[in-house]
C-alpha cells in the first residue's frame, strides 16, 4: 500500500464525525510537516464541505532542530503564542503529526524544557477545544526503524475500518463492568504493578479524539500505585530513543527510574512538575488491525494485546485529579512476540500470559489485516 491509495476523504469524514464539525465552528489545524498534507488537505475540504471554518499551522518539527539549538531554556518552556492563540480562537482543533525521524540531536534537558512548553498547549487543548491527534506513517519513520513501509501504511488504514459507534457499545460495556473494578494489576517476569482504580470511571476512546484509535482508560487514585513495571525494548519519545525502561513506585510516585538508553531525559521529563512523577492515566489497546509495534506511542497503544500508562496529567472525564504538564504514554507490550504478560483487574484476567481473554477480544475494533 502506498499514501497515494488511501482513500483521504474516508479519513477526514471520520475525523470530522468524531469531533463533531458542523456550521460555523472555527477549527484550528496544525501540521507538522509536509508528508501529511494530503491527509490535512482531505480534511480542510470536509471542514468546509460542512460549513465551517478551518485555519492550517503549520507547526512542522523540522523548525524544533533550530530551537533546541539556539533557543534559552527560558524560551523553550513558553508555550509557542501562535499556537496558544489557535486554542483559544478554536471550537475545534485537529493536529496531523507525521511520523518524521524518530531521533533528534538535543541535549535532554533542553528537549525537556521544551516538552514543557509544548504541554502547556496540549492543557489548552484539551480544556478549551473539541480535539483529536492524528498520527500519519511516512516512509522515512519506517525506513529509520527498520519496518516495511507497504505494512504499516495498511495496518494503519485497516485500523480506522470499523464500525465505530457499534465499537463504543461493545467497548462502553466492557468499561461499565470495570467501574467496580478495585485494582488493576500488570505483571510479567520483570516485575509487578498494583494500580488502584476504585471510584474512577473507565472511559471508551472509539474514534474521537485519537486516530488511529481504540482503546480504553482510566485515571489510577493518585497515591495508591505500588510496584514495578519493565518496558523492555525501544521506543521513542520527543526525538530521543528510549530502551528497557524500568520505574519503581511507592504510594503513587515514581521512586527509582532506569534505563539503557535516554536515561537523563526520562528524568528530566518526571522532574517536569510535582504532579511529572504521578500515573494519570492507565489505558488498554483494544484496535486488532494494529499488529505491528512502531516505536511510536500514539500508535502502539491502541495495540490490541498492550497496555499503557500515562505519567502526568490525568484525564478528567475518567475522574483523575492529577495535573501536570506533562502527558507522557509508555506501552508495554504484553503479548508472546514481547516476552508475554498478564493484566488482570481484581483477580479476572483480560490477558494472561501474552493471550487477549474473551472479555477483551469482545470489546475490539476493526479486524486483524490478515484476517
């Protein structure tokens, strides 16, 4: 499969369905480099098909090189004020962020700072806007990771083919049986991690705000999480690749962080803010068209067979309190191809042993691609 055989304005017609565009909303639209153009393009002709009012950023990464360059520190933690006039003008907003090079040359405590001010954006996004990320596969993400291009193009469009609102009965079903859920626990040979989710509300992600979507979430009780969680492998963050991470807790807080490779930005990032070293959210993968782990953590948590938690601010539709400028997904791979895991919540298994139990296979979306 290639970008020229996607059928965009599929796409952009289910972008649009999930954030609701309709008359007369003004909708911000950031573009983070050129390789997802036709999937903007596709989406500005829809907003306006509709009647309202879209406007483009162009907020391309290739320009972050040149901050985290020159920039003061003291600049990179300001959140950039074009951007922050886009929240605030817009009813809705939809970022399309290609997956560039995954690794950027920028000492970690700059990349930091600058994450810093990047989330002080995504707070506004998130309190003033209508609003869904849209992650777009590219050939130099595939070429730089060692993936095949043809493979991940199509398990990414196969990942948006579902029926969605059929999805989020199914999905909402399984949350409303994990509202009485006390606690949630992931282990694995590396260790064991016990999260609290007493009186959190479990929220289904079925094609609103992410795409490609499918997963489900909660917010954790803030200082209950105990234990240890091991997230062997690479995966990649702000441009720096991060390998076999590994953070003990204790009464909620991230006591001890380790890692082969990205060690000094891991840090970094949980020194953010008091709330940096606190799980907000804990979310579970439910898109069976995903198979292919990418690196990339907006895609490979909706992975059905994986299991993420969030560092930072917590989601509070899910009841969360936790507040931070950062929002920080880590996936962890539970299935055979990773070493296998388990994920059970009080004492009922959703995977055991790397295999998806039937209450999680009930609630998937979309169909395996070789299916």
């Amino acid at each position: 499969m290639t970008s020229s055989t996607i059928e965009w304005s599929r796409i952009a017609a289910l972008v649009a369905d999930g954030v609701g565009v309709t008359r007369g909303d003004k909708v911000s639209v950031f573009v983070t480099d050129s390789s997802a153009m036709d999937a903007v393009a596709g989406f500005v002709d829809e907003c306006w098909r509709r009647g309202a009012v879209p406007q483009v950023v162009s907020t391309d990464e290739r320009f972050d090189e040149s901050a985290l360059r020159w920039a003061d520190s003291s600049v990179l933690e300001q959140a950039p004020p074009l951007e922050v006039a886009a929240m605030e003008w817009s009813d809705v907003h939809v970022s399309f962020r290609a997956m560039t090079s995954p690794v950027v040359d920028a000492d970690p405590a700059r990349i930091a700072a600058h994450r810093h001010g990047r989330g002080i954006v995504s707070t506004l996004r998130w309190q003033n806007t209508r609003w869904a990320l849209v992650r777009v596969p590219t050939p130099t993400w595939a070429a730089e990771t060692g993936l095949d291009y043809g493979r991940l193009l199509a398990e990414w469009a196969a990942s948006f083919d579902a029926d969605w609102s059929e999805a989020a009965e199914r999905m909402g079903a399984l949350c409303d049986r994990l509202a009485r859920t006390r606690t949630v626990v992931i282990e694995d040979e590396w260790g064991r991690l016990e999260l609290p989710v007493a009186g959190r509300r479990w929220v289904a992600f079925s094609g609103e705000a992410n795409w490609p979507d499918g997963e489900i979430a909660t917010a954790p009780v803030e200082h209950g999480v105990s234990g240890t969680i091991r997230f062997p492998g690479v995966f990649y963050f702000a441009g720096v690749r991060v390998r076999d991470l590994e953070l003990t807790f204790e009464n909620g807080q991230v006591v001890r962080e380790t890692a082969s490779e990205g060690l000094e930005l891991v840090t970094r990032l949980l020194d953010t803010d008091a709330g940096a070293r606190r799980v907000g959210e804990l979310g579970i993968g439910t898109n069976a068209a995903l198979a292919t782990p990418t690196g990339d953590l907006l895609i490979d948590e909706k992975i059905l067979g994986t299991v993420h938690i969030a560092l930072g601010r917590a989601y509070p539709q899910c009841g969360g309190v936790n507040e931070s400028a950062l929002h920080w997904d880590i996936v962890k791979d539970l299935r055979p191809t990773a070493g296998s895991g388990s994920l059970a919540v009080d004492g009922e298994w959703l995977i055991r042993d790397g295999v998806v139990q039937q209450a999680l296979a009930d609630a998937s979306v979309a169909r395996p691609l070789d299916a």
